[in-house]
C-alpha cells in the first residue's frame, strides 16, 4: 500500500461526528480517562472556552458581558470531538480569555455529555450526536432548550462549523462582523490605550474570574491594603 493510498485510508476511518450513547460515567474505562484529563499537560496552551456543566450552565451564561454565545456539546471519548477540539479552540482564543481579540462579544463554551450529572441538560437541547453546536444570544440559553420541530427559536443548531475558519465564517454572517483568525489585539497597536468603557471593564472582570481568578484575588486584596 502506497503512502498516499495510507492518508486518505486514515482520512475515511476519522469520523466528522459520532452519535449519542449512554456512556456510564462509573466505569473503569471512563474512570480512568477522566484521571487523565486531570492532569494537567506541561508546554500546551490552557483551554479557552468555558466549561459549563448543570451546575454552573445557568449562572455563567446569565453573568456574561457577551452578547451572543456557543454551546459545544461533546463527549470526551468521542474521537471526532477529540479532532475538533484544536479548530475549536483556535476560535475560542479570539472571544475568551485575558488576551482575547475581540472580548465580550461571544462566549465560547463547551459541555460534556459523557458526564452523568449533564445528561438531563444534554437531554433539553435535544442531542444527538458529537460535537454539536448551539448559537444564540446567551440571555435564551438560561433555563431554556432546543428542539428540532421547535418554531421561532432564537437558539440556532450551527451546520457549518468544521474548521475554525468555516465556524469563524458563519459568526460573522450573524452578527456582520468580518473578524479573521489573524486578527490582534487593539491594545497591541496602541499601548497607550486605556479601557474606561464599563461594559469593556466588565468583559475584563469576567474573564479575569474565569482564566487569572488567583491573579485577580491577589489584585483585589493588594487594593483593599492601600
């Protein structure tokens, strides 16, 4: 078998998606995976999108500045999540983070549906396989849901999104944006700038509690002893 006949062989055996199952969270198996993903990589980038579970899904969404927002429901045994996760990510750098691009304008957050205590909020937005992403404003996530004969949603099902660039496309076309990947921050170009703008000020706030809590907890206790 030639090496060229070898790549495209590997290319069809990488499935785009995989499908819903019931996975027990208890078992070994996905005990063990989960010690795993406990440990933290040295030398790799963190995470920029925001984990969101049943616990915290409500309260993040309603505390963000961010005017819109993308819900990434995946499993972490899932082979096509585990490709998509770096395009994911690469979009997740410019609207998350201390150094995002463009703050405060989508939040970019992912669930894992292989975890038993997200099943039930798995089950209200109706998902059926992995990854799948939603696209709304973040004020009709909260308590809400999505269903495929559902009318007049303003919660979307985001059909184009395999690459970061295509995902990156298709925000652009529903918000009239003409953000690129390369884009760079302002405040590189203009280091004299200063952000008095409250809603800038917030956006900063919120991603200081998610990405530098400890930095921002030292920076707070630093103020109050001045």
């Amino acid at each position: 078998m030639s090496w060229i006949a070898a790549i495209l062989l590997f290319v069809n055996l990488v499935p785009l998606s995989c499908q819903r199952a019931t996975v027990s969270s208890s078992s070994s198996a996905v005990g063990v995976h989960l010690t795993l993903r406990a440990v933290k990589t040295i030398g790799l980038p963190a995470d920029c999108a925001v984990e969101l579970n049943a616990t915290n899904f409500d309260a993040v969404l309603r505390g963000t500045p961010a005017t819109y927002a993308v819900v990434k429901f995946f499993a972490h045994w899932c082979p096509a999540c585990r490709n998509y996760k770096p395009q994911y990510e690469k979009l997740a750098r410019i609207f998350n983070g201390p150094d995002a691009v463009h703050p405060g304008i989508v939040l970019m957050t992912r669930v894992d549906c292989a975890l038993t205590i997200n099943n039930k909020l798995c089950d209200k937005f109706s998902v059926s396989h992995y990854p799948m992403l939603f696209w709304g404003p973040h004020s009709e996530f909260i308590a809400g849901g999505w269903e495929p004969q559902q009318e007049k949603s303003k919660i979307r099902v985001i059909d184009d999104g395999r690459t970061a660039e295509r995902l990156l496309n298709w925000i652009n076309k529903q918000i009239g944006s003409t953000y690129v990947l390369d884009d760079e921050k302002f405040e590189k170009e203009h280091p004299s700038s200063s952000i008095s703008d409250p809603e800038q000020v917030g956006s900063v706030l919120f991603q200081m509690v998610f990405f530098h809590p400890n930095i921002l907890f030292s920076t707070l206790t630093d103020y109050e002893m001045v």
